[in-house]
C-alpha cells in the first residue's frame, strides 16, 4: 500500500462539513483518478462542460469519503506519559532528544532505543 499526500483547495461552502478539518480519508480509485484528471484542467467558471462536470464529481466523492481512524495510543509508562503530555500542552516545544531536557532526564533515550 501506498500513501500520497495531497490537498484540495475547496471553498468552504462546497466542501462536505465532515471535512472541517484535517484527517486521514480513504480515497477511493475513482476519486484519485478525478483529481489526477483535475491536475490538468485549466482554471475555468464555466460549469456546464466536462471539466465543471469533473470537478462537481469531485465534490461529490468528497461526500462519500471514508475518515480513516489516525489514532495513536499514549505510553503506559508513567514517565513517557508525562512527557507525552507535556508535549501535548505546548505542541510548539522545540526540545529534542538530542538537545535534552534536564526535565525530562534520560527517560527519552532511553525509550528510544526500543523505537
């Protein structure tokens, strides 16, 4: 199985709610042939032709995308679980496990030979 990373830009009054925000979807082969067919249509507002006809598939298989379930299970390690946590708290922390944190002791190398 392969993974490709790919955004849509939708207006926000097309797009189905259930893609307010990011997440992992199942994209079907029809789908992924649609945009690969979108990739080369110029931009145009004219609706009634294939390429608006492409394009409103599109939105339609928007609709029917499967959410993928993107869940990662948190350490039942005490000590990796307060890290973990307190990586969740300041997502923007730039703290390394080869710059270390005098926190944190050697907890992070240690795990992370088991990694």
């Amino acid at each position: 199985m392969s993974y490709i990373c790919v955004a849509l830009m939708i207006a926000p009054d097309a797009a189905p709610a259930s893609l307010n925000k990011t997440q992992a979807v199942g994209v079907s082969p029809l789908l992924r042939e649609l945009i690969r067919a979108a990739m080369t249509i110029p931009k145009s507002d004219e609706a009634d032709c294939r390429d608006g006809r492409v394009m409103r598939l599109i939105l339609d298989e928007l609709h029917a995308l499967r959410v993928l379930p993107l869940h990662l299970q948190m350490p039942s390690d005490i000590r990796l679980m307060t890290i973990c946590n307190q990586l969740l708290q300041q997502l923007d922390d730039t703290a390394t496990m080869e710059v270390g944190r005098s926190d944190w002791g050697s907890t992070l190398r240690r795990y992370s030979v088991y990694s």
